[in-house]
C-alpha cells in the first residue's frame, strides 16, 4: 500500500497551520493605491482536500486565486482547534464575529455556534448518495438553507459536496437496532447526530480526534466517518462498517465573515462569489469514488457488511421521530420537505463494491494494537534535509510543509522532533514559523517496526527502521503527512 497516497491524520510531529500574524485577521488590503487586492484568511479544520476527496474547498481555494488574477491572496489556517470536538462549530463563531475571513464548515457544525437553520441537511438516512448529494447542494432549497444565514454574521456562498458517514463499529457490526442498545458512539457536535443515535438506543459521545484512543482503550464501540477520510488512519480501530447505512452527508458551506465581506470593494465580492460558485460546480462534476479505497482498506483487515433489508427498515423506525421532530420545526420542515423530495427520487445508498471476503464479519480486530515494549531505535541524534525538489520528485506538493531540516532525538524510549527551515518558513516545517519542537512522545515496537505515540490526542504512526552505520532508513509509514521521515536516509549527527 501506497502510504504517502492515502494514509494517516496528523500525528503530533507536524504542525500543519500556516499562521498569520497576531492582530492582523481579517481580509488584509495590500495595495496601497487603493486597488482591489487583499490577502483573505480561510480556516479549516484539518486540510483543505484532507481526504483527497473535498474538492468543492480545493476548487474555491484555487479559484479565488484565479478569476481575481492573483489580487486576492489566501492564507489557510490548518487543524483549526487543534482536533478539539467543537473545532469546527468554533471556525463558525470566528467567521460571525470578522476574527476570521471565512472558510468551510459543514452544515454539522452550525448549531453549536448557534445557528440551527441547517440542521435538515443532517436529517438521517436521507441522503444517502452522492448523486442525492449533488442535486443537493444545486437545488433551489439550496438557495433556501444559504438564505437562512442572512440575519446571522455569515455569509453563505454556497454548498458543496463532502463525504457519506457511516457507521464504523469496533468488535462486530452495527446493523440493526438491537446492534445500537447501549452502545457509546462518536457524534461530532451535532444535535441532529445526537439526537438519531439516541433515537437508536445508543448513547452519543461529543469526540474529537481523541475518538481513537476511546476506542483503543474500548470505553467507545465506534464512530461516524467516512471512507476516503478513514483511509487516511493507519490503525484499524473501527474496522466494521455498516456499508449500505448512510447516516448522513457532510456537505461544506463556503462561508465568510458579514463583517468582513461588506468591508471589501464590490470587484473583490463579485471574485468571491464567482470562486464559491466554480467550486459547487467543481464539487458536482466531481468523481467519488469509494470502492478502490474500500478495497485497499479491506487488505488491512477493515470489512464492510451490509445490514439485511429487515435491519435497515428498522433503523428507518426508530429514527422515525428524528425526522417528525425536524418537520415540525419552523425553520427546517420546509426544507426537510424538499430534501425528502430528492431523497425520494434517489432512494439507493451508494454501497462500496468490494470484494466478497471483504464482507465477511471479522471476529476481531486484525493485529494493530501498539506493542507495550520500548523500541529499540537506538539512540541518537538523527538529522535530514528535505528540498523542495525531494517533496517534488515524491509525487507531493508541500501543502503539508514536507520540506526542512528535520532534527529526531531518541532517547530511551522517546522521541523528540524539531525543525529548521531552508527556505520560506511558512512552506518548511510543516507551515510553523517556531524553531521549537514540533513532536514528543514515547517510542514502541518490537523488532524493527517503531510506533511513534505522541502526547496529547494525535494518532501513533507506525515506520519500519533500519540503521547502517550512522545512516538511519525510516520506510512503510502509515502517516502521509509524515512524509519527511521517510523521504530521505537520516544522518546521526550525535
């Protein structure tokens, strides 16, 4: 498996925000006689296409770029709030009260910043394609659900499409209600999520990045997620999916601040608005493909079993009142109303197409627990630089800040990275501007297979190692966004 292609969230040793100065948030003019340009700060909670499939943000990105000539200028600040489980309803406040310029948050996180007008768009099991999910974010109650945020501080520039959520179940499968009684699932900050897992007999969980360790440590049965971004994990924690079970869409709202947005010369909204509505385009003439994907994470032990006809109708039951609830409510049963219409029309969930010994309820979960003992990575002071060139030549781009001289200490059973960069320090480093370190934690593994378990709530990454000499070779990695560990042989330089 391709790991610098697909795999890992961020582990702790990158620090992947570009960061703007203190005191200078907001659209930013940066022509002094008086034209049209401005440096725009977007915020994100992870990456702008993390999963390699959100490409409504990528396409506004790039296209706020390219119908303003390069007059506006973009600023992203990644792994905004740092995996907390309110990151992204937080990315909301901070678009209403002009601390930042915009971005794009899912309809999911707008009820926690106090905006409930979109919680239609989260109805469960309604949504359950991706061709639903493109007519979606088209239809006039698009328009609608944009509408709605215009008493509030955030300009709704359009929606985009964004993944399907599963259920993804540690032990065994959920698939019909009795699978849910009792059972503690990740929501992300969502009262409409909260409210279906209830509604199934389970008890939801607010969870951020942290989910994983929950899991690990089995005080949490699973979460819901989706397939191109749980590729991206290297352990498999949550390793049954329920594949014909579509809870809900994660669709991006383009959003940007009132305050700031009024602020800006009529030429600069026009572009603004020209590059949300190339990015609608761009996300609905898009390809999502998830049984490729699917069929790499089956080889790593992950199955998908599809619940019987019997078992989803019984979902659909309980989740009955959800659905009641939403319709009654003044502000989302019109559009509830409409979202049912094209659900209606497009009735079939979207069902990975995997191979049939990948469907098959697995007993347990393949052996990816951590080791408890202490690596023996030996000791030392281990240093590479990583060109832009090197980052090139690995079929990368440096969004994630790959290039640098990176500096790794081991030291019984620990592990410490740093970096220095070579060129622009907002693209070196992983975007970080500080010279302080980076990553920590405790090093595990038998043999010659490493785990690097950081502090704090990120996820362990997993290299095979091998030392000639003073030249230390780090390979099979199981986080992309770790890419400079493996990209070069390090030098022990003490």
């Amino acid at each position: 498996m391709n790991v610098l292609r697909r795999r890992g969230l961020s582990y702790g040793l990158v620090g992947i925000m570009l960061m703007a100065p203190l005191g200078c948030s907001g659209a930013k003019a940066v022509d002094k006689a008086g034209g049209d340009s401005a440096v725009l700060t977007l915020a994100t909670i992870d990456d702008v296409n993390d999963n390699g499939q959100s490409f409504g943000p990528q396409a506004f990105v790039d296209n706020l770029r390219t119908v303003s000539g390069g007059k506006l200028k973009v600023e992203i600040k990644k792994n905004y709030g740092e995996g907390d489980a309110t990151a992204e309803s937080a990315i909301v406040k901070a678009i209403a009260a002009g601390e930042i310029d915009g971005g794009w948050p899912s309809t999911r996180a707008f009820a926690g910043a106090g905006i409930t007008s979109l919680k239609a768009v989260e109805a469960p099991m309604t949504i359950t394609s991706y061709t639903a999910e493109k007519q979606l974010v088209t239809a006039p109650v698009a328009k609608s659900l944009l509408a709605s945020l215009d008493s509030t501080g955030v300009v709704g520039l359009g929606l985009t499409v964004g993944p399907l959520r599963r259920p993804f179940a540690a032990k065994k499968p959920l698939l019909g209600p009795a699978d849910w009684t009792g059972t503690r699932f990740r929501t992300y900050n969502s009262p409409v999520q909260e409210d279906a897992i209830r509604a199934l007999g389970g008890t939801p969980v607010n969870f951020g990045i942290e989910w994983g360790g929950e899991v690990r440590a089995g005080r949490l049965r699973g979460a819901e997620f989706d397939v191109p971004q749980y590729a991206r994990y290297d352990a498999v924690l949550a390793f049954q999916v329920t594949a014909n079970v579509v809870l809900w869409p994660k669709v991006f709202v383009l959003s940007f601040s009132r305050q700031r947005f009024e602020a800006l010369t009529e030429q600069q909204r026009s572009w603004i608005r020209d590059a949300a509505e190339r990015a609608t385009k761009a996300s609905v003439e898009a390809t999502y493909e998830e049984s490729t994907i699917a069929g790499e994470m089956c080889s790593d032990g992950i199955r998908f079993i599809s619940a019987a006809p019997g078992e989803v109708a019984g979902l659909r039951r309980k989740l009955q009142p959800v659905l009641d609830r939403l319709a009654a409510d003044p502000n989302s049963g019109p559009m509830l109303k409409d979202i049912q219409a094209i659900a209606t029309a497009n009735p079939v969930a979207d069902v990975p197409n995997v191979p049939e010994a990948c469907r098959q309820t697995g007993k347990e979960a393949p052996a990816t627990k951590i080791p408890q003992e202490v690596s023996a990575l030996p000791n030392g002071v281990y240093r590479v630089e990583i060109t832009l060139e090197d980052v090139h030549a690995a079929g990368l781009d440096n969004s994630d800040g790959n290039s640098g001289t990176w500096t790794l200490t081991v030291r019984n059973g620990t592990f410490e990275v740093r970096c220095r960069p070579i060129g622009d320090p907002s693209d070196d480093c992983g975007g970080t501007i500080t010279d302080g370190v980076l990553g920590a934690g405790d090093l595990r593994g038998t043999g010659h297979q490493v785990w690097l378990v950081p502090e704090g709530k990120d996820h362990p990454a997993r290299f095979t190692w091998a030392v000639d000499g003073n030249t230390l070779v780090l390979s099979e990695s199981s986080a992309p966004k770790g890419a400079e560990m493996i990209l070069e042989p390090w030098e022990k330089i003490g």
